[in-house]
C-alpha cells in the first residue's frame, strides 16, 4: 500500500484559563479520516464560583471568519440550588424536560463527534476555529458570558502519489506494432506447419495472384495498399537504430484447384515472388527470410467450410477428412452432387486462396534499461521505500521519462523544492501524473499558508 503524507491538524490551545468560573478545554483531540471526516474529541468543565443558584449553557461551535458555523450539542453545568430548583419546577410545575446533557457545576464532559464532509464542506477548505458559546442563567434571567476560543485548525490534504508504470520503448518497431499487428516480437516466432489456420491469425497480410499464376500485379485487387504497407514497415524499422528485423516469415500458398504437384510448385513461386519484390526496394539479406511452401491450402479450405453453412457442407467435411489422395479428394468434390458445392466453393471461397499466404515480419529491439529501472523504482514507492527508490532513479535522471517518479521520491524523502522542479518539469512534457501531484501539492500550499493567518 502506497504511503502517504499524514494529514495535518493545527490545534491552537486558547489563553491561560485566568479565574475559576473560566470555562476550559483539555484533552482536545481532532484527527482527519482520510478526506471524508473529522473526529472532534475533547473535554468541557465550568468552575463553580458563579454560584450555587446559578447554571451555565455552554455550546461548543465549528466557525470559520467568512461566517460558516456549526453547533455542537449544549451542556449545561449547573449549581447545586439550580438543580434542585430546575428538577423541583419541572415535577411540580410540568416544565419542560432537558433537551441538553446537565450535569453538576465542576463536572467533566466529554465530547467525541464525527463530522462528515458531505455535510459540511467548508471545514475542509478554511481554517477553522473551534469556540465556546456560554450563557448564565438564573432563575428569572439569563446573560450572555464571555465566550472562550479553544483553538484553531486547518485541513491539510493528503498527499497520495500518482505514479504510472512507464511503457517499455521498443524503438520504432514497437511503436509501429501499435497500428500494425503484422508485427510481432521475435519472442514469438514459431515456424509453419499445415496444421495452423492462417486466416484466423490476427494481424497478417496477404498478397493475391491471378489463377494458376505466380505473377505479383500491384493492380491485382487490393495489392498496391499491402505491398507499399510492408515495405514502408520494413524501411522504417531497418532505419531505426534501437529495432530491427529478424525473421520475415512468408508462407507460400495456392488454391486446391488444379493437380497437387503444379499447386506445390505454384505455392513456392509465389513466396518467392513475395520475397522478391520486397528485396527489390528494400537492402534485406536473404537469411532474414522465412519462406515456407504451404502448398494447396487445403487447411484453410476446410476450416472455412466448418464455418459455414451451406447445402452439402457435411459431405464436404467428410470428403476432405477421409480422402488422403489431394488430387482425388479435388475430384470428389468437383462432383459431389452435381457440381453445386463446389460451385458454391469457387465463388465464394477458392479465390481467396489464389495468394502469396501468410506474411509475418518479427522484430527485435535494444533492451529499454531505463525503462526497467523508473518501474522498479515506482514499485519501491509502492512499497514506500523512497529512499531506496530514489537512489535508483538518480542513474537514469536525465531520461524524460523519469521526471515525474523523481518528483515523488524527492518529494517524499523530504526535499520539497527539489521534488517541485522534476513535477514542473514532467507536467510540462505532458505527463498526467506530474499535474496531478502539482496539483496536490498546491492544495498543500494553500492550507499550509491558512495555518499562517
């Protein structure tokens, strides 16, 4: 749990109590809960020289010098002969019963209240005095007596920390993988096998070919917008001197139409015509490349089919799971039940696999040092070890981006001013934890400057 400055409460004890009828405040005790509530605790006494027959009311109060106040609940301190008067006059007279706490004069009261902010906002934003209202009252009349101010306070908030886990730079290749989920770190390389489905891998792009043809046209359907994609990908990530390409993983593929052996040949031109065009306009060696001949994607095709529904879908399933011959499970296909199935299958799914298949470009990136060390330091701070958390922040304290957990650290080790430079510094590069803790420390300010007044 992350620490946080201990609010503050400023309690100024009155004057010197001067005679014995003075009213007194001890053991006054008010602690902030959080920034929700204030327990007010503290203790009420009237001396007995203003006389036997007489009785004081005395009503603490919460005010504030614009005016806000808040009244606590009456006690009322009362003289032998008062009380005995007052007890006689309510059974004999139907007076009106006490509505505030009576107890002899010279007794203690105790007073333990919890206030909440909902309720009254403005002891939260002011200073606050805490006040003692008193009346005397006799038989027949009642004065007003000197009040006594038993204190004063002001809420200082807390100060809690914003602090953020600052992201790992992976250079421009990780920047580009934002918008470009065809990148991938080289961690997750695993080369191809039949049984993976292509299509259902998030993130790769293809390139069409005309039928039987391995021919890369940038004219073809939508090969222009791909092609210039993975070459302007490339381009940047080989320009940038903290990423790199390492592995660019072509899968060649072709439709099932056609003999198995003219399909594995086509297959393999077409990853190589791929692999061409990108060397062509990018200096790329040739161990960069992963090109894989998937052959007829037969795969693909049935995945496809299970996730369709359509008249002879089953019979299709069935074909492709027990036919181990390619070219006569084609054959099959082509015929089963008079052509419709497959007609269905050419139009609406065969095209599709007319392409280069599966294009992956995995990158690699120099390790983020900094990175690793502004993280393990924010954690520290979450386990409230500043201190140690500074020290490491201090190797890398000319990365940007340690700006904001210096201010923290520097904050909460006790050097205030130093910990203010690196917030204004971090906030004015934008950084959304860096305003959020300026902001803390102004409302800080502003109490801590009330305190003074």
């Amino acid at each position: 749990m992350m620490r946080s400055l201990s609010s503050i409460l400023l309690l100024a004890l009155g004057s010197s109590v001067c005679n014995a009828s003075a009213l007194r405040g001890n053991g006054v005790d008010a602690q902030w809960i959080d920034s929700t509530a204030l327990r007010l605790s503290f203790v009420l006494t009237e001396g007995d020289s203003v006389g036997s027959n007489y009785a004081v009311i005395a009503t603490p109060r919460l005010v504030t010098a614009k005016g806000d106040t808040l009244l606590l609940k009456p006690t009322v301190f009362r003289g032998k002969r008062n009380m005995r008067y007052t007890e006689r006059a309510r059974f004999y007279d139907n007076a009106q019963q006490a509505t505030a706490d009576e107890v002899a004069l010279g007794s203690e009261v105790r007073y333990d209240v919890t206030l909440r902010r909902a309720d009254s906002p403005w002891i939260w934003e002011d200073k606050v005095y805490l006040d003692v209202a008193r009346e005397k009252e006799g038989c027949c009349n009642v004065e007003d007596m000197a009040g006594r101010r038993m204190g004063d306070m002001v809420y200082v908030p807390q100060f809690v920390p914003a602090l953020a886990v600052v992201e790992d730079n992976a250079g421009k290749a990780g920047e580009l993988q934002k918008d470009n989920p065809v990148l991938m770190h080289v961690s997750q390389y695993k080369p191809y096998d039949n049984t993976r489905i292509l299509r259902k891998e998030k993130g790769a792009l293809y390139v069409h070919y005309p039928l039987n043809s391995s021919e890369l046209k940038r004219d073809f359907r939508d090969n222009a917008q791909t092609l210039d994609r993975i070459v302007d990908i490339t381009r940047s990530i080989m320009a940038d001197s903290t990423s790199s390409v390492k592995i660019i993983q072509i899968v060649g593929l072709a439709s099932v139409e056609g003999s198995q052996k003219n399909n594995v040949s086509l297959a393999g031109r077409r990853a190589d015509a791929l692999k061409a065009y990108i060397q062509k306009r990018v200096k790329i060696s040739d161990k960069l490349f992963d090109c894989a001949n998937g052959g007829e994607a037969w795969t693909e095709l049935r995945d496809q089919i299970a996730d369709g529904s359509f008249d002879g879908r089953d019979e299709l399933l069935h074909i492709i799971d027990t036919e181990k011959n390619p070219d006569k499970r084609e054959q099959m296909i082509r015929q089963l039940d008079g052509g419709r199935p497959y007609a269905y299958l050419r139009d609406n799914v065969l095209s599709d696999q007319r392409n280069s298949g599966y294009l992956r470009i995995y990158y690699d990136y120099v390790p983020d040092t900094a990175a690793k060390t502004i993280n393990e330091a924010t954690e520290l701070m979450q386990e409230e070890k500043y201190d140690e958390a500074l020290r490491k922040l201090l190797t890398v304290k000319d990365d940007k981006r340690a700006f904001s957990p210096l201010g923290v650290a520097y904050y909460m080790t006790g050097n205030r001013q130093k910990g203010l430079e690196y917030m204004k510094r971090a906030a004015a590069d934008g950084n959304v934890q860096a305003k959020r803790n300026l902001e803390q420390y102004e409302a800080i300010m502003k109490a801590e400057q009330l305190k003074e007044k």
